[in-house]
C-alpha cells in the first residue's frame, strides 16, 4: 500500500524534473544539433508516457491488490494479450531507431563537402593539438622521432618537408560560422574523445587510426570540449575550447598565425 | 533424469571437510553468498569515498593518507587514487558481486534442489570453482597493495591505456598485470561453475520435473550458465592476449607509432578496437548474466506473494531465451563512437531493440501476475516489486543509448552510468536482497526481522533512486563519467549542487544498509525457528526441513506432479498446490 504511493510520488517528481528542464542540454548550434534535439524529444515523450504508464500502474496494483481477503483469480496469462503488447513494443523501438537514422547517416555516411576546411586533431595524455594546413593547402610529413612538445611540434611535423612549413597548429581548435569542417582524429598514445555539445558531436579517437568526423557550426561563440574516453589521470583536465568565428576573423586569426611562422 | 548412484556421498564428519572445502552444494552457495557480501561491502565502501571526493576534491582527511600513504599523501585524493577506486570499484560489483551471488550463491544453493536433485552434478568441479573464485579475489584486492596501486583503466580496461605499462599512469604497471590475471582466474572459476549448472540442469532433475515445470529461477540460472559458459570463453582468451602484450610484447591491441609519455614503443600491427569487441562480446552478456536471476526471482517471488500463477509462464521461458540468444548479437552497442564501421551500428542498433522487446514482455507479464492478485507485502515481496520498478526506469534509458544518433551525445556521460546503475546495478541487488529475505529461512533455520526488513527496504529504494536518478540529468548537460573532479570546465561547475545531493544521498544509502547486514547476523542467531514452509510456497525447496538435510531429501526421490506456479487453484483445498503434491 505504502509502497504504491511511493512509487507514484517517485514517478510523479521523477516526470516534474524531465518536464522542468533544470539541468539540460546546451542550446545546439548546428542544424544537425536541431535535428538530434528532435529526436530526443520524440524518444523522450514516447518512452515517457511508457515509464509514467508503467509505474502508475504497477503502483495500482500494488494498491489495488493488496491482501483484503477473498481469493486471488486463477490465470495462466492470455496469448492475446501477449501478442499483442509484443507487437506493440517492437514497432515502437523499431520505429524509433528507424527515425533517427537520418540523424546517424547525415553524420557517418555522407562524406564531406570537397571544399570543406580540414583540420587535423590530436589527442595525446593530457592536452588537444590541432593543426591547418597553411596558404599552399596542404599539410606537411609527419614523423613521431621529430615529436616535441616543448618546441611546439606536438604532431611531429618533418622539418625536410617544405609541406609542412606553414602548417598552423593550435591549441584550441578555430573554426570557421556556416562552413564545412572536416576532422582528421588522430592519437598518439591511448584513446581519447572528442566531444563538443553544442555540436550534439562525440568521436571516439583511437591510436592506429585517423578517423574522419565531419561537422558544420552555425553559432559564434566559445564551447568548451571535455575529453569523454578515460585517457588516464588528467583525463580529468584534458580541456581546450572550440571557437567560432566570423569566417573574416578566422580568415584574420589564419593570417596571424600565419604570419608568426 | 536422476539416478541415485550419480554422486552418493554422506556427510562428511570434520569441521573442515564439512565447511570449508566442502563438496556439500549448500556450503559452497553460503560461502558464494558471504564473498559476495564482503565484496558489496568494499565496492559499497569505494564508490562513498569516490563520491566524497567528486565534491571535496580538495578534502585533507588523515583517514585516507593511512590507506592509501602516496595516493593520498597529505590526506589529499589524487586523481589516480579517484580512478583505481573507480575501477575496483566496477569491477568488483560486477564480477564478486552481480556475477557471484545471484548465480553462483543462490543458484548453487537453490537450482539443485529446486529441481529435485540430491547435490550439483560435479560436487568437487564445484568446490573447486569457488576456492579459485576466492582467490581471484585475493589477487584483485592485493592490486591496492603493489607498487603504483590499483589499475586506473576502468573495468573496462581498454587498450592502449591498460596495455603499455606504468608509462600511461600509475597502476598500470603491476596493479593492471594482477588485475588481468585475476580476471582470467575469475573466468576459470565461472567457466567451471557455468557447466556444472548445465549438467545439473539437464541430467538430474527428478522425476516429472520436465522444462516447462522448472521454476523460472531454475530456467533464468539454466541460460545463465550457457551466457556464462559462451562469454568467460572469450574473455579468457582477451584477457590472456591483454597479458601478453603487457608481458611478452606481442602487439595484439597495439598499433604502430605510439609514443606514449614521449616514449616511442615498439609495437606494430595490433587494433584497439579488436579488445573492445572481444571484451564486450563478453560484457553484454555480462550485464544478462548479472540481471537474469534476478528477474527469474522476481517472477517467483511475485506469483508467490501475489498467489497467483505467473502470466504467461511460457511467453516468460521464451524471452529468458530470446534474451540470452540475442545477447550475444548486440555487443556494438558500447561501441557506436568507438570507431568501428559506422554502417555496423545500424545492425547492432535495430539488434539491440530488439532485445527490448522480450524484456518489456517480462514487465508486462509481472504487472498481470500481479493483476487479480491477493498480494502479500512480505520483505522480500517488496524487494521485488521495487526490482520491477528499477527494472522499468533503468530499460527505459536503453532506448536513448540504443540509438546510435543519440549516442552521439550520451555516449560515455553520467546517462550512462545512471541507466547502467539502475537496471543491472541496483534492480540485480534488490533482487539479491529479495531472495535474501524469501530463502534465509531455508538456508538457516531461522527467520529474518520484517520491521527491520521493511525499514531497510524503503530507505534503501528511496535512497537509490535519490541517487541514480539525478545522474541522468548530469548526463542530459554533458557531464562526461570517469571525471575525478570537475572544476576544470565551467559547464560542471554549475553542476555541482547535483553532485552533492547524489553523494549525500550515497552516504545515506551506505549507512542504511548497516540495518541489512545487523538484520542478517542477528536473524542468524536470534531469528524465530522456520517451519518449513512459511511463505506458502510450491517449489520442492519448500518441502524440506529448514535448513535441507545433508543430502537435501533425506534419502527420498521427489516426484514432480505440477507446475511451478499453481496458486489459487479453483477447488484445492489451500490455495497452492506444491509440485510435488499428488496428481
Ligand atoms: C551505493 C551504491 C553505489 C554508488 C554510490 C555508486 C557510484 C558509482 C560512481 C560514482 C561511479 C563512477 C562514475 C564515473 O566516475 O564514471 C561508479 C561506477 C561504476 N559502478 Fe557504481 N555505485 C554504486 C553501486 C554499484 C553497484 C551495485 C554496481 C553493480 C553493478 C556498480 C557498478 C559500477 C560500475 C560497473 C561502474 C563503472 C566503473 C568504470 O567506469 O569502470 N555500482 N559507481
Ligand atoms: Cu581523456
Ligand atoms: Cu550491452
């Protein structure tokens, strides 16, 4: 009896704070973002109204059928129901996975715009490097014998390469507002992750492997990237920012680093 | 079917042959049981000093300098001493505990005679599979000890980071080698365990005790066993291709051109992603094995105390099958960002929900056993009813997770862990504490407190969702897991009055179960004498004296003439028929 009024107070304050938004998602900056929030929402109000079915209901039997006396009734179940309710449920979860495969093939199956700005991540225990290619629009030889934190050349950047001469490279990661961007993940010791969320974007970034992710950005401004793959004891603090910017202060920001080499 | 001269022993008559390494089925589930509670006991005590920390990540305590002298030099926690005990602490709930006592403690107890049998089919085979489930205990705990401590790569133990030696952290030299070999003794003993229950299960069940009469605990410990058997299989063989790179400098995990800590290994040909398939064909059916005699408990438990017979019995059977069988198809599902194929996912993820199907079967059939039922609230009926609610809130999280779309954000948050907590941490626990309460009479002569019983549950059920729910919300603003603290990013900071109301409400949960573990010992001792039967219960345990004789039917063969579950029977003249009762 307790417990079913319990269980309804629960379900009750659990819905408020899901209806409350108190502690949510930042607002998305891409169109991308707006479509997963979409279908976040769709998930949310159709499993939703599921948990709020369930437990009121299991709370009404609990209140329901409490011992009052009197005879339990003798059942074995209904083939009916159970089809039924099977059905139901597939469809649903099918249904929903189906809705959101727009989502997963606009990020993982269509390939990048040709003209899309490139960009090289670098994920290593416990900072971010990312690296443009300069004015010739290409990027430079790498080779892990050059590797020099200190010096600046965390990607190992070949000096006999005249490639790599102009290659910018940052620590935080510039981009520019309504242009396509595509990432070349790359670690050089553990697994690292790439997460903005804003983006509603997360990679994973696995040593032996470059991994391109590909995303455009609509929203000026600073957002926060936080490493999401245990990566050891600084994982903690293996922050950097992503900017964006006006497509002319990028071009300016570009410029200036340019101009530093 | 059983024949008396399989495995006729008598009792053995001095103290260590009869409690220590005894071949006795109930001796060795008690002594399952009372691992499993030491080990609750020190992941219970891990997680409060993680949360502490989470939200004191500055706290001096003198307290942690004693345990830990240079994790916590000065009183202060490093963030690697947060992370050793966050993977102590996973690991051991997963493996000592969720693995350990609802299958091997209880099951070992309860399948034989449950199904009419004398003892396991292999009594030594069994022995021997709990002494070296105890001792790959001893080698995970000494971990904490070895230079370095306790491995910092999370009971998940991805390579690189766990393959390359104390370069990639502390912990990772000697503490992640004693951590591997633990694992792949603790495989050892579940692979032994696993085909013991499978012989059992199919060999010597008494007479009429035919598939679609076992209780649906027999059933869930039954495709358990074959989850078990198929998943330690190759875990075992992950954990020993982990070793050796660690040891012998094979490059199975290891790709070419790492340079970790500015030093450049030598390693060439080998993929990180093949051990998080290797390992997560195992740890999928991992969190099955963990959960399946709980809801199989549950099912008893609920026609029991409802005193109704199960809602579709067989509908029951066969999603216990179908879980198990698709089990072994969804492992991708931890792996959506990981990576691998993206076109993969698709299949995976249309596989995973799949698998949501035979599991919403099981909770609506619950709620009709429930459903024109005269319910009893028994302590242990509460636990149970309390596991279908957790059961409910934690499944409902895997339908977002299961989404590759939106994983792409949840993927490796607090949703994560709150889902995971809910459904295979908590909802597995309450059903270890239901069973606690409904086969204490039996297996100790003596019944347990219901006052205190009933305290403890409902502190316990509103302290867990108190905890477990909030995180959730964490993870809908991004909170990434596996954080030692959070004061590096704005984002989390703003956070910080959730934390603190999740780790004040672990600590309260902590101490409740103080009244759990007082309850026991004291019961033990002081408890009223059981009869034999006192929940009104059908299944053969219930036909025995409390506790069951060494031989468990006193020389007699059970026959089986009913199904598991005949309450309420129209005419009879109880309201449940025993299985054994005549036709
Ligand atoms: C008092 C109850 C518990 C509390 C307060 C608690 C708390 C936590 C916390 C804070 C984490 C770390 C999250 C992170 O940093 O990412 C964690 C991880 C974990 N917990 Fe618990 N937990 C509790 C009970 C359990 C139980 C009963 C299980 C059994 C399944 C469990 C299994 C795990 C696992 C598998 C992990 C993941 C470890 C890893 O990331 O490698 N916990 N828990
Ligand atoms: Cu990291
Ligand atoms: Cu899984």
């Amino acid at each position: 009896m307790l417990l079913g009024v319990i269980v309804w107070i629960l379900t009750v304050v659990i819905c408020y704070f899901f209806l409350g938004h108190y502690w949510w998602f930042p607002p998305p900056i891409s169109e991308h973002g707006q479509a997963y929030d979409a279908q976040f929402n769709a998930t949310l109000w159709v499993t939703g109204v599921i948990f709020f079915l369930a437990q009121i209901a299991l709370g009404y039997v609990i209140i329901r059928f409490r011992d009052k006396g009197g005879t339990a009734k003798y059942s074995h179940g209904n083939n009916m129901m159970e089809a039924l309710w099977t059905s139901a449920t597939a469809l649903l979860f099918i249904g929903l996975v189906l809705a959101g495969t727009r989502i997963w093939a606009a990020v993982h199956f269509a390939e990048a715009p040709a003209d899309a700005l490139r960009i090289e991540v670098l994920g290593k225990q416990f900072a971010w490097s990312f690296r443009y290619p300069g004015p010739d629009g290409k990027f430079g030889r790498t080779d892990i014998k050059q590797i020099n934190d200190q010096g600046g050349n965390s990607f190992g950047i070949d000096e006999k390469d005249p490639a790599g001469k102009d290659d910018i490279t940052s620590a935080s990661i510039k981009v520019p507002a309504g242009k396509p961007i595509l990432l070349i993940l790359k670690s050089r010791d553990v697994i690292h992750n790439f997460f903005v969320r804003e983006l509603r974007l997360k990679q994973d970034i696995v040593p032996g492997m470059e991994i391109p992710f590909h995303f455009q950005a609509d929203k000026i401004g600073v957002y926060e990237v936080p490493c999401s793959e245990l990566c050891g004891l600084g994982h903690h603090q293996m922050r950097t920012t992503l900017e964006v910017m006006s497509e002319a202060n990028f071009e300016k920001w570009k410029q200036e680093q340019a101009a530093q080499k | 079917m059983s024949s008396p001269v399989v495995h006729a022993h008598g009792a053995p008559q001095g103290f260590i042959r009869r409690y220590i390494f005894s071949l006795d089925h109930k001796v060795i589930g008690i002594q399952y049981y009372f691992l499993a509670l030491f080990s609750v006991f020190l992941g219970m005590s891990l997680s409060v000093l993680m949360r502490f920390h989470m939200v004191y990540p500055d706290a001096k305590v003198s307290l942690f300098e004693k345990l830990w002298p240079t994790g916590a030099a000065g009183g202060i926690m490093t963030p690697e001493l947060y992370l050793s005990l966050m993977t102590m602490h996973g690991t051991i709930m997963v493996f000592f505990v969720l693995t350990t006592a609802p299958q091997s403690g209880f099951g070992n107890y309860f399948l034989p005679i449950q199904i009419g049998a004398e003892d396991m089919a292999f009594p030594v085979l069994n022995m021997l599979s709990f002494w070296t489930t105890l001792l790959a205990l001893v080698v995970m705990v000494s971990a904490f000890f070895v230079q370095g401590g306790a491995p910092l790569s999370g009971w998940t133990a991805y390579p690189p980071l766990s393959a390359v030696g104390p370069l990639s952290g502390p912990g990772e030299g000697m503490g992640q080698t004693l951590w591997v070999i633990s694992i792949a003794i603790f495989c050892g003993a579940s692979l032994m365990g696993a085909i013991n229950f499978i012989a059992t299960t199919i060999d010597l069940r008494a007479r009429g005790m035919s598939m679609m009469r076992l209780p649906l605990t027999v059933w869930s410990w039954f495709v358990t066993a074959i989850l078990g058997l198929l998943g330690f299989a190759v875990l075992l063989a992950a954990g020993v291709l982990l070793l050796l790179d660690r040891m012998a400098g094979t490059s199975f995990f290891l790709p070419a051109g790492l340079v970790v800590n500015d030093q450049i290994l030598n390693h060439k040909g080998g993929s990180p992603l093949l051990w998080q398939h290797l390992f997560w064909f195992f740890g999928h059916p991992e969190v099955y094995i963990a959960i399946l005699p709980g809801m199989g408990l549950a099912s008893q438990l609920l026609a029991t105390f409802s005193r109704k017979p199960i809602f579709g019995y067989r509908a029951m059977v066969y999603a216990i099958l179908g879980i198990g069988f698709l089990g072994f198809f969804v492992w991708g599902h931890h792996m959506f960002m990981s990576g691998m194929n993206p076109y993969s996912a698709m299949a995976f993820s249309i596989l995973t929900m799949s698998i949501g199907v035979p599991s919403a079967i099981k909770t609506f059939n619950w709620i009709g056993t429930l459903w024109g039922g005269r319910i009893r609230f028994t302590t242990a009926m509460l636990f149970a009813l309390g596991f279908v609610s957790l059961f409910v809130s934690g499944g409902i999280s895997g339908i977002f997770l299961g989404q590759p779309a939106l994983d792409l954000y949840f993927h490796d948050t607090y949703f994560v862990v709150g889902h995971f907590h809910m459904i295979m941490g908590v909802a597995a626990i309450f059903g270890m504490f239901g069973g606690t309460f409904y086969w204490f009479p039996k297996m100790f002569g003596r019944m347990m407190n219901e006052t205190l019983g009933k305290i403890h549950f409902y502190l316990t059920f509103l302290g867990v969702y108190a905890i477990f729910t909030p995180m959730h919300f964490l993870g809908i603003a991004g909170n990434p897991r596996r954080y030692a603290d959070f004061t590096n990013f704005e984002f989390m900071n703003n956070l910080m009055p959730v934390h603190k109301f999740m780790t004040h409400a672990a600590i309260f949960t902590a101490v409740v179960q103080l009244i759990f573990v007082f309850n026991l010992f004291w019961s033990m001792r002081k408890g009223a004498k059981a009869p034999v039967n006192p929940w009104d219960s059908t299944t053969l345990e219930w036909t025995v004296s409390s506790p069951p004789p060494f031989d468990n039917f006193a020389g007699k063969h059970p026959v089986v003439n009913h199904g598991a579950y005949e309450y309420s029977v129209p005419g009879a003249a109880k309201d449940y028929i025993m299985q054994s009762d005549p036709a």
